[in-house]
C-alpha cells in the first residue's frame, strides 16, 4: 500500500482517495474521535474568540471566499464533516484556528516553528537533493492527545503530468494540511507570523469582505503543477492575516514567502560554496526578515522578542558547519541532526515542554523532493522516534 511504511507507526496514517468530497469523507471516518477531540478542545481555549465570533467569521468571511476561492477545498470539508459526523461550520472553524486565535491578542514573543529549505543541486538540475524542513512548535496538548495525522490523499482522476495525483501532509485531524509534499515534487512548510497590518473584520461591522483562512495556503499549494502557479495562488489570495511559507520544489528552486494581508516578500535562499560546488540554503522562524519588508514605514512587525530572534540563524550555522564538515555533502542525517539542537534549551530548535509551556516541537519533518520521501518524528526529533512514508507516483494514479 502507498505511501510504504519504512519504521514503526506512530502518528495515526490515514489513506484517503477518490474525488475531494470522498476524500474528506474517508478522512473524517478514519480520524473522527481526533476531529471531535480537536472541535472540542478549540472551543474552550481562551486564546480562541466566543462562539459568537466563531460563527460570524465562518459564515460571513471564511465560507464565502472558499467558495470562490477554493471550490475543492469546501467539498473536500463537507465531506470532513459528513465523515466525522459533525456540522461543516465546526470543520472550516478547525481549518482557521490559527487566523482566529488572532482575534485574541497574546503578548507573549513567539515561540512557533523552524524552517528550512537545502538546495544541493548544480544549476544544470542535474544530480543533486532539494529537501523542505521544519520543527513544528505548538501546543503540547496535540502530541500529548495523539490528535495529529499524516494525511495521505490520492486523487485518481488526476490524468494530467502538470497536476499531483496524491499529496501527504502532516497535520491536525480535520484539517487539509499544516505541511506537505505533492506528487510533482513540490513542498511547503509554514511558520506563524504577525504583522500590523493583520485586521479582524468582525471587529469592523461595515467590513463584509470575504477572506480566506491564510492557513488553508498550504493544502493550495499542494493542488498546485508548478511552483510558479503556488506563488501566483499564495500571493493572490484573500487573507486577513500574516503567515510565512516556505515552497520548494524538485527541479531546484526554493524561496520563501512572507505574507501579510496586502504584500508578499519574496526571500531566496543563501549560496554557500563548498568543496563539493554551491549549496543553497534558507532558513525562517517566526519574524519578518525580508529587507523589503523592514525597509517599509507603513507595515512593522507585530511581535516581540522571544526565541525567534535566534532559532533561524541557529539553524543555519548548524547546517553551514555541517557543510564545511561534510565537504558539501549534506544529506538528510545532517538536516535530522541540526533540527535537534538545544542551544537556548528549553526555547532552542528543538523545543522541550516545561511547566508553563505553551509550545512545544510536537514533530520535524523532513520532505526529499526527489525521493518522494517524508521523514517525520513523533515529538522532539531528538527523541528519535523517526518514520518514512514515500510517494508511490505509479501506484497512486492507478487506485480506483
């Protein structure tokens, strides 16, 4: 069965396939105790708005503009809902968690997510590795519940060589995807970011504006053929808040987006020469780094200190050293390696629970874009407790 299972299971594997709405249906009866859990969880988290703003901004923002927007996405979120037995409201409600936890303000700096991405490949495309990575960093209650999934989809119909016939994502159950790889060989990864430009249109009662949740920018990419197609999406959707996204892709190129509800700054990666030839590295965490973007009076960054001022530039020493090391040879042993650093314990890459935790690395995951491969630990990526799951391209376009 694709995607193969090389190691031990740990997070539930949930193989999915058929039309959007049987995909989501096969989603939500596989992992509806997780989905029920999660509904409930959210909903009583004070960093969450009242269920009166809930349902304003799922019926009168976020409804709307996936209809116009991302007409799959909303089938494939009916059939959550009638998978998992509850109401649709409460599915696209799990889908926005992030943008609406925005509505109520925390002062704390964040503490949310490493991302990378290495580019070893010549500029002729020819040999050479192009891996996407992070250490996801939220809650404790997600890993400690056992409610995240990898979330296989396998989209039969896909006839065309320009469109992914499966994707597989890392994710929380009833959501379309936190990270993931498409069949084409493109990635992308997400970090939380916020910005002044950020607004709350329930706040506003003369707005009635659709937009979409920006986290439903990373299950859009994976529909994408190519990574020019992911960045035209990305940057023209509706958004009401601020999120970072990082896109590779197998032929080798690899950038960074930093959105807001208006802009989208582009970074590119870094070269490194070695003594093998060039490597290509980028590396974010959870602030504006693009100089575009610093440069401008009219939009600032919207957080506060906190372990983001170092994790990024940690984990790029990490794997530069490692390069120097290696001779230029990084493979996925040296990304695994660097994502397990403790500089900076308990806030380090490789985040630990304390008392008062509010984040925590739940997962790493690690997507080889040109082996198709997905490597994701259960919990810190110290631990250990590593599996892989391939892209069978061959055997996916031929499932019923």
């Amino acid at each position: 069965m694709s995607p193969s299972r090389v190691s031990t299971h740990r997070y539930q594997h949930v193989l999915v396939s058929g039309s959007p709405f049987e995909r989501g249906r096969q989603h939500g009866s596989q992992a509806s105790t997780k989905i029920h859990f999660n509904i409930s969880k959210y909903k009583s988290l004070s960093s969450m708005p009242s269920q009166t703003i809930i349902d304003r901004y799922v019926r009168d923002y976020y409804i709307p503009a996936i209809t116009a927007e991302f007409p799959r996405g909303l089938e494939e979120m009916k059939g959550l809902a009638e998978g998992a037995m509850t109401s649709l409201e409460e599915i696209v409600m799990l889908n926005a968690r992030y943008d609406l936890s925005r509505h109520v303000r925390s002062e704390q700096g964040p503490s949310e997510c490493t991302s990378m991405s290495l580019i070893t490949k010549p500029a002729d495309g020819e040999g050479g590795d192009v891996f996407v990575a992070q250490n996801w960093d939220i809650s404790p209650w997600l890993h400690d519940n056992d409610t995240i999934i990898v979330l296989h989809s396998i989209d039969p119909s896909s006839n065309d060589v320009n469109q992914p016939c499966s994707t597989i994502a890392l994710t929380e159950a009833g959501q379309l995807a936190r990270s993931g790889m498409n069949s084409l060989g493109i990635a992308v990864c997400a970090n939380s970011l916020w910005s002044t430009q950020d607004y709350f249109p329930v706040m506003d009662e003369a707005s009635l504006k659709p937009v979409l949740p920006v986290s439903l920018s990373r299950r859009m990419v994976l529909e994408c053929g190519n990574i020019g197609q992911a960045l035209r999406t990305v940057s023209r959707m509706s958004r009401h808040t601020s999120n970072n996204l990082m896109i590779g892709c197998k032929t080798g190129i690899a950038v960074d987006v930093e959105l807001t509800p208006y802009d989208a700054f582009i970074i590119h990666p870094d070269t490194i020469e070695t003594a093998a030839g060039p490597l290509q590295l980028l590396t974010h965490a959870n602030h504006f780094v693009s100089p575009a973007m610093l440069s401008r009076s009219d939009v600032k960054e919207g957080y506060g200190g906190g372990s983001s001022s170092y994790r990024d530039k940690r984990l790029y020493q990490r794997l530069a050293q490692s390069a120097g090391a290696s001779h230029g040879s990084l493979t996925f042993n040296d990304i695994q390696h660097a994502f397990k650093d403790h500089a900076g314990f308990p806030e380090s890459v490789c985040e630990h629970a304390t008392s008062n935790s509010t984040s925590v690395t739940v997962a790493c995951v690690v997507y080889d874009l040109n082996r198709l491969e997905m490597h994701v630990s259960t919990g810190n990526p110290c631990l250990d407790a590593w599996d892989t799951y391939r892209l069978d391209v061959k055997q996916d376009a031929k499932k019923p």
